[in-house]
C-alpha cells in the first residue's frame, strides 16, 4: 500500500510548486521528498487501520452439563413370619395299639428258641422282628444288625406271629431287602430255622 501511494504524493508536490508564482525556492532532495511521502503514508495507513472496526468475538458456546439421572430408593424386602412348626403328640409306648415300638420280652411270655441263618449272599446290615401279637396280648420289636454272609446267629423269640424284615447290602454295592412272616406256636419247643434270602425271608424246622 505505501509503495502505491508514493508516485501520487510525488506528482502532487511538483504540480504544488509549478502552480506558485513566486520564485523557486530550493529543491528538496529526493530523500527529504522520499521521507515526507513515507510519513504521510504511515499516517494514511494508521488511520485506516484505526477506522477498520474491530472483530466481537464469538462467545464460546456452552457445553451441557450431563443431567443426573434420577435415583431409586429400592423397596424394603418383608420377610414374612413363620409360625412355629408344630409336632404332633406321640402316642405313648405303653399304648397296646401302638407296636411300634421295642419288646417288653419279660411280659411277653414263654420263648422258644430261633436262628436266623444268612443265606443272602450279602451282610445284613439290619433285620427287624415285629411281633403282631403274643398269647399275652403284648406286641413289639426286636432287631439285630451286621450279620455276615453265611452267619447263624441263634436267639429267643416270645411264641406268636411275627413279621420280619431285613436290609442286605452286597461286596459290589448294591443293596436289597427280604421279607416274610411265620408263627412260633406254644407247641414249638425246638429250634426254627429262619432263612433270609436275598428277597424273601421264610421259616424251616
């Protein structure tokens, strides 16, 4: 820009003498001319600078700021109240319609002598001899346990009708259970044999 405006500045100041009738004065120097051509420049430019309107800034948008999201109060979990359990009575051990129950073998009456033989193949774990009924009204139940394979084991029953069962386990793990039933009559002085097998349980003189 002040390269452009120096030739006009130039030819206004020789048109500026040659018009003026008074004699000529001492030419100024070209360096003199050049100096007072940049100075009126200087001054044409920072007025024009100072007459440029000054840019507003564009304020900085705004970021939003995340919304909290709102906050569950969970239910209080109710546990409910359980009554208590209760159990029923046991019938007492002395009622005559209760067999359930161990032998009383000194009201039982007279005995007579039995073997249990163990012809299972197994051991029986558990075997369980229930009187229904004996000549003296009394009922109940015996039981033995752990009787090996091929055992005999020789014991006293009080005479009536008896109902038996037994629980038989066996080397490989398997497991079975005999049952059966037979009279000792008041006639049976001598020795009954009473076989248990690996299902069924009978009884033999």
């Amino acid at each position: 820009m002040l390269k452009k405006a120096f030739p006009i500045l130039l030819a206004l100041s020789v048109a500026l003498t040659a018009c003026m009738g008074q004699p000529a004065e001492p030419t100024m120097s070209p360096a003199d001319i050049e100096g007072t051509a940049v100075s009126a420049a200087m001054t044409m430019v920072a007025e024009t600078q100072a007459a440029i309107p000054t840019p507003t800034p564009v304020p900085p948008t705004e970021t939003p700021s995340p919304t909290p999201l709102p906050t569950f109060t969970p239910e209080p979990i109710v546990v409910p109240t359980l009554e208590p359990l209760i159990l029923p009575t046991a019938t007492s051990a002395s009622s005559t319609d209760n067999c359930l129950k161990p032998l009383n073998m000194g009201e039982a009456g007279p005995t007579s002598p039995l073997r249990i033989e163990n012809e299972s193949g197994g051991t029986i774990e558990w075997i369980s001899l229930n009187l229904i009924e004996s000549a003296f009204g009394q009922c109940g139940a015996l039981s033995y346990n752990n009787i090996k394979p091929n055992e005999k084991k020789v014991i006293a029953l009080p005479r009536g009708t008896w109902w038996v069962w037994a629980g038989i386990k066996y080397k490989n793990g398997s497991s079975s259970n005999a049952s059966g039933t037979f009279v000792v009559r008041p006639a049976d002085t001598d020795m009954i044999r009473i076989i248990v097998g690996s299902e069924s349980i009978s009884a033999k003189p």
